[in-house]
C-alpha cells in the first residue's frame, strides 16, 4: 500500500511537472542576460524535463518495472536525433552544434535532445483523457496571459511586466513579433474550435471564448500579412472540421468563423485599416530568396554538406560562405551578418542536410496519415456515437479536441515554412506533436502500445538497480550543476559588457571563462576590454609603455583563443584582425598578421567587399601599394559604388605617382559621395598636384565645397590659403590662415605662414 501511494505521488508530481513546463516556458525571460529569452527559456525546460527523468527512473527501480508507451513515432524520431548528432560532430562549429549560441536562439543538439525526451514524457504520462485536457487546457491559459499582457501595453498603454517586473519587452514569447503572432494563431485555433462543440459547459465556453478573443486581437493589431494568411488557413481548417462534424457543432459559431474567413480575405486583399494599425519595432531578417540561396551554395558545397549538412546552429557560417554578391547593393543590410534565415525550413535544409531533411518530410506526412486514419475509423463507426476507450460523449469525449490539436500542428509545421522558430515555437511543436500523439492513442489502440518488462526480485538484481538509481542520481545533479555554471557564466558576461569600468568587465569576464572556457565570445569580449585598457593607458601624459604592450599582448592572445574555438566565424576573425591592427602601434610585425587575419576572415566570407576594404587599408599602412590596389579593386569589383574602397583606391595611386589614375578614381565616384568633404578634399589636392590645365581652378571649387559642407574642416582651410597664397591674394590667403590658426591655434607652421605674409 505504501509503495502504491509513493508510485501514485510520483506519477502525481511528474505530471505537475509537465504543467509547470507549460505555464512557464513561454512566460519566463531574465532581463539580466543580453537576450531575454533564449537562455532563460532553454534552460528552465531542460532542467524541469531533466528532474522529470529523474522521477520516471526512481519509479522504474523502486517498482522493478518499467513500462514504456511505444509510440509511431518513437523510432524514426530516435533515427532523426541520431542523424543530427552526426551532423553535430562534424560540424563547422562543434561547440554552437551541440550547445547554441546566446546572443540567438538556433536549434542546437542538446535543446533537440530535451525537446524530444519531452515527447516521451507526454506520451508515456497522458494516458487518460483528464489528463491530457489538463495539460491542453494549460497551453489555453498559458496563451491568454501572454496574449492579453501584449494587449494591455498595445491597447490600454499599461506595461504590467515593465512595471512590476522592470522587464520591457513587446511579448514574452520570442523577441520577434512574427512568430509571437504565429503564436496567438495557433493559440486562437485550439480557443476558437473548441466552441463549435454544442455540449459545452458556460464555464469552459466563456474561458475559451475570452481566449480567443484576445488571440485574435494579437493578430489584428500585428496585422502582418504572413499572420494573415496563417490565420485564413487556420480558419479554412476549423471550418472544415465544424463541417465534417456537423451533427453535433453550434451553426451560430460556424457561421462566425465563416465571417471571419471573409473578413480575413478582405483585409489580406485591401489591408487593415488605419485604426486597426500598430506600429511595431522594426525586425531585419534576411530576405527568402537569398537565404535559400545560401541554402543551395550550401548544399552543393560538397557530399558531406549535401547529406549531412553544415552542422546545426551554423547558418551563421552558412551565410558568410555563401553570401550573394548582390547582397551589396542592398541598403540597409549589406554589412549585416545573419545567423537566422527567412525560415526555419531553410535551416534544418542547409545545417542538417538532405539526409534529416527527407526524414523530416516523411515524419510530417507519416503523423497526416495517422490523422486521417483515425478521423475516417471514426466516421466509419459513426463519429461522436461510441468510442473503444469507453467515454461518455456529453462530459469527456475529446475526438474534436483532439482533432483541433492535429489541424493546429499542422498549421505550426506549414509555419515551419515561413518563420524562424525560437526557443518557444519549437517547444511548441513538439508539445503539439505529443498531445497529438496521445490524443490519438485514446481515440484508436494502435497509435500507442504498451511495453513493459518485469525484474526478478533478487539480491542482485536489486542491487544493480540500486546503482542505477545512485548513477542516475548522481548525473543529475552534475548536469544541475554544469547548467549553473552555464547560466552563471551569461550573467557575468551580461554585466561585464555593461559595465564602464574596465577592470570590473575584466575581472567578470575572467570569471565567465571559468565557468564557459570554450565560449568564443567571451575571449573576443575579455580581448576588447584589454584592448581599450591599453589605449586609455597610452593616453596619459606618461605612459607604462611596458603596462601597454602586456595588456595588448593579452588582448591578441584572447582573440587567437576566440578563433581557435570557432575557427569558420568570420567575426571572430575580424575581431582578432584588429587586434592586430592595435598591436602593430607597439610591435610592427603585428602588421602582417593582421594582414593574415583579414585574408582568413576573406576566405570565409568572399563577398564581402569590407574585408577587402580592412586588407586594402592594413596594405596602405604597411607601404605595399600594389597589393593595397588590388585589394580595393577587389572591393570596388563586388560592390560598385563602395565610396570607401574609391578613396583608398585613390589615395593608393596618388602615393605611386598615378595621378591621372587617382583622378579617374574620384571622378567615378564623387556623384555618390557629394556630402563627403574628405572625398572633395582628397579629389581637389590630387588635382592641384597634377596641375594640369583647369587642375587648381577644379581644386579650388572642390575645397570651397568641402568647407561649406564642415566649416571647421582645418586641411580644406588651410590648402586654400595655399591656393591663394600661390595666386597671390593676400587677404584672402590670410582669411583662411586666420580660420586654420583659430582651429589649430599651436600650429606653428600655420603662424609661419600668417607671419610672412603680414610682414610683406
């Protein structure tokens, strides 16, 4: 008996566990951190999956039985998992394969590994339809309070987290608004379906309709048209459903939905009207056509990526390798970098390759049989009229649940198409796919079989299950603990990047390496306080030069440890490239390496005319014209009208003597640059030392512009006096000196000027 009631709390506990999940995932962010929600969320689910583990094998020992509720889809999806760990290990960047990144949510291993064992614990513990309405109707809640907190910011200007929480932020879902509308449709679908049951309670239909409602207000006021067409597919599928079961649903409601159908269309056609537009914060995310170009560069990139992919959470390297060149031209993002695509599809596709990709296809078409298998055996035997498990219609039958379930999973998979999934979206997926999974079983005994293994009662027996359990045990909590340091090691970094004082964010920093060694943002972080530690020390008016170099030399070292651990981020060797750049002011020879520095990051990133531009620019310093040219035609060849790499091209021929070259140079671009005085002064000087005919009149109109456009641009200033100086105006050469002399007033050559021109 005591044995029984300690099962019966276990199994008691486990599901309170599974509630909790649902209720919090979704609700918790840590404004601490640099992004609210992916650490917090990812690892609040995987520590309550992980106790919830824990508790399945302490019942597993102490009863000396196990019993596993074998689902349809419990083998390919283990194959899928198996495929993704290969994936992993031989990934671009093993460490974001396995752990992720937390700057951004991508689908990491150890997240797919919870959300799949997830998938087992819905299965295994919903295996009576109370409990399987618990947890949906969880989800319901769950969903109405992330919902309406958007509409009290939105609508009523009342920002309850901000001022209880100190937490602003638009939803508390997803820092991007399109899936937190993604969110509210299917939120809304699951509310919304279940008032077209006739035999509803008045409780039950006014907490689902309130639900809706507030759900379908976060759609309106969002009013993307993806959302839009989300929400008319949704509504084609809930009246589908009302339809097929139309003996027993509410014609008022059904008719309802149907309004909204055509509203829908009407808003999709003309667009919401004025009143009904909010104004939301701006998202850049790469555009569709060029993330499925960097899907198809990354899938011909070789047998291995082409069946296994790039790895997962490496789209980042993905983008850079595969960067579209025309991807220069665009104006507000071309010197952007993306570790998202337009799509979730896009990245499974590219960092897990065709292998898991088809899987995936045939998982999705596999559970649409299933459905449609078990709604055509229940139409057959007269759906609604009697069931195998033995039901009563009126109070618990869950066939339309259950079914809302299935069309609102399909509605979040065909999403799969067109939004990037976070941390709560994929968590829903697979909560979906588990209440589905289950529903079914109770709706038809094939979909889920018992297995179940006994142990023999003996001494042995019962000793190696006791040291399962302390090995169990004992894994948990080193896990717990790992995760600790984890998350302490994010929190760390959080404060040391807000902090302005250097030596705290380096003493912060040398902690969260501590605790996280193999995080290359850390090292690139701890090399830049070091870097900027050097520079304010070299400011004083009697630099440690020795302190300077120590602290430069630290700075590289960290930045070489951050590529080392990430070797295919194109960031991170920037990051080490300047680095570079800073050392060379001490050490010369830095200058080299920060030459092989800028060719790496060209490597990964060939497209990008910037890189080219930074190795153009570190030639100049080093005095070697020839490949300084060649670096910022390379530049000038992917991206036209990149005023920048112009200059430097000009600049570079006025320094090996090409001066008709030079002035070629400016005359391309200047028309794309008329309100940048250093580009007019830089054209007017080279064509006052050509010097040929109309050169310094041309100077002098160029330089007279500069300096309308920034009256205290000193150089401007000063070679017009020179100009007129030459012509011999006097007054007006010392009408300028005069201005110079104001700006710069210990300028001795300046005063030289002023003096021999006043004693004439």
């Amino acid at each position: 008996m005591l044995n029984q009631r300690l099962f019966k709390f276990l199994d008691t506990f486990s599901y309170v566990l599974l509630l909790l999940n649902v209720f919090f995932v979704p609700l918790v962010v840590d404004k601490n951190l640099l992004d609210y929600f992916v650490i917090p969320k990812q690892y609040l689910f995987m520590g309550m999956v992980l106790l919830n583990v824990l508790l399945f094998a302490i019942k597993v020992v102490l009863s000396k039985r196990l019993v596993y509720r074998e689902s349809i889809l419990d083998i390919p999806v283990l194959i899928g998992l198996g495929l993704v760990l290969v994936a992993s290990i031989f990934s671009v960047n093993i460490y974001d394969s396995f752990f992720g990144r937390s700057e951004y949510f991508v689908l990491n291993f150890i997240f797919l590994l919870t959300l799949i064992v997830f998938y087992f614990l819905i299965t295994n513990h919903l295996y009576k339809a109370s409990l399987w309405s618990g947890l949906r109707d969880a989800l319901l809640v769950v969903g109405g309070v992330t919902t309406a907190l958007f509409s009290l910011k939105i609508l009523f200007h009342y920002d309850l987290l901000s001022s209880v929480f100190g937490i602003s932020v638009w939803n508390l879902t997803d820092k991007i608004n399109a899936t937190f509308g993604l969110w509210s449709v299917v939120i809304f679908m699951i509310a919304a379906g279940q008032l077209i049951k006739k035999d509803i309670s008045v409780g039950r239909a006014l907490f689902n309709f309130f639900i809706t409602i507030l759900s379908l207000v976060v759609v309106v006021i969002l009013g993307f048209p993806l959302i839009w067409w989300m929400l008319l597919f949704s509504l084609v599928l809930l009246l589908l459903l009302g339809v097929s079961l139309i003996k027993d649903a509410r014609m008022s409601w059904l008719t309802t939905l149907f309004t909204l159908l055509v509203l829908t269309i009407i808003l999709i056609a003309f667009g919401a009207p004025k009143p009904l537009r909010v104004v939301v914060p701006t998202e850049v995310s790469l555009g569709n056509t060029p993330s499925w170009n960097v899907v198809k560069g990354t899938m011909t990139g070789g047998i291995k990526n082409f069946l296994i992919g790039s790895g997962s959470g490496t789209f980042n390297v993905d983008f850079s390798q595969n960067r579209p060149t025309d991807f220069n031209y665009d104006p507000s993002a071309w010197s952007l970098r993306f570790g998202q695509p337009y799509s979730t599809l896009q990245a499974l596709v590219a960092e897990n390759g065709a292998l898991f990709s088809l899987l995936f296809i045939v998982i999705i078409l596999y559970v649409v049989g299933h459905i449609f298998q078990v709604w055509y055996h229940g139409r057959r035997r007269g759906l609604l009229d009697g069931l195998h498990a033995g039901f009563n219609y009126r109070e618990n039958d869950i066939h339309l649940e259950v079914f809302l379930v299935a069309i609102s999973w399909v509605v979040l998979t065909v999403g799969l198409c067109f939004v990037f999934f976070g941390s709560v979206l994929w968590w829903l997926w697979w909560l979906l796919l588990g209440l589905l999974i289950s529903g079914l079983s109770l709706l038809h005994r094939d979909v889920i079989k018992t297995r179940e293994w006994m142990v023999e009662d003996t001494p042995q027996y019962s000793l190696s299950f006791s040291f399962i359990l302390i090995v169990l045990i004992a894994s948990v909590v080193m896990v717990g603990v790992w995760g600790v340091r984890l998350y302490s090691g994010e929190l760390l970094y959080a404060q040391a990047l807000q902090s302005k004082d250097y030596k705290v964010a380096e003493e912060k920093l040398s902690i969260a390496i501590a605790q996280r060694p193999n995080t290359d943002t850390y090292h690139s972080a701890l090399a830049q306080v070091y870097m900027m530690e050097a520079t304010e020390l070299a400011k004083q008016s009697k630099p440690d030069v020795n302190s300077v170099s120590v602290l430069i030399s630290k700075a590289v070292n960290e930045a070489k440890r951050a590529t080392e651990l990430s070797p295919a981020t194109v960031m991170i060797w920037e990051n080490l490239a300047i680095m570079y750049e800073n050392a060379a002011v001490v050490v010369p020879e830095a200058r080299d390496w920060a030459i092989k520095s800028w060719k790496q990051a060209q490597k990964l990133e060939p497209t990008n005319a910037v890189l080219s531009w930074h190795l153009g620019n570190n030639y100049s310093v080093a005095g070697k014209w020839d490949e300084a040219i060649k670096s910022y035609e390379e530049a000038i060849s992917l991206k036209k009208d990149y005023v920048g790499a112009y200059s430097g091209l000009a600049n570079s021929y006025v320094q090996t003597n090409q001066l008709d070259k030079a002035v070629e140079s400016y005359k391309t671009i200047i028309g794309q640059a008329p309100g940048n005085s250093e580009m007019l002064f830089g054209f007017g000087l080279t064509l006052y030392n050509r010097n040929k005919t109309g050169d310094r009149n041309d100077a002098e109109k160029l330089w007279l512009e500069a300096v309308r456009l920034s009256p205290n641009y000193s150089n401007a200033l000063y070679s017009l006096g020179l100009l007129y100086d030459l012509r011999g105006n006097r007054s007006l050469a010392l009408q300028y000196y005069f201005k110079v002399r104001e700006l710069n007033p210990d300028n001795n050559e300046v005063a030289n000027k002023i003096k021999a021109l006043t004693d004439k």
